[in-house]
C-alpha cells in the first residue's frame, strides 16, 4: 500500500499503529489482519497492489471501535 495523499493510519493486530504520510509504502503480508483509514483530522488517499498467491484470501473485518481509533496520536 502507498499513501499517496492526506495522512491515515496502519495498524497490524496486536502492534502499534503507524503513522501515514505521503510516500510512505506499507508491505502487509498474506493473511495479517490490520487496518487502515484516515486520521481524525485528515483525508487519506492510498494505491494498494496486491500480488497473486496461492491458498491466500482477504476479507472484511469488523470495525475500528471508536475508543481505539480515538485513542491514536
């Protein structure tokens, strides 16, 4: 993932979240369950290139709780 515009947010299950900033790359293995969105005061405008594997799979997860979105700086 790139952030292309704006500033936002990447966060991998049970680790900190990352600040985004323009030029910024993320690699976010096969199969790791994170999030990522805009910050509270910003937009957040990314390209995500996702490379063909074999026995992987995304999905949606559930929502970002407003207590732990709340909580970044």
């Amino acid at each position: 993932m790139i952030c292309i515009a704006g500033e936002g947010w990447y966060q991998e299950e049970g680790k900190e979240a990352v600040s985004l900033t323009p030029g910024m790359v993320v690699t976010i293995p096969a199969e790791v369950k994170h999030w990522h969105g805009a910050k509270k005061d910003s937009w957040f405008s990314h390209i995500a290139v996702e490379v063909p594997g074999e026995a992987t799979s995304n999905g949606w997860c559930e929502p970002v709780s407003d207590a732990a979105y709340n909580g970044l700086e």
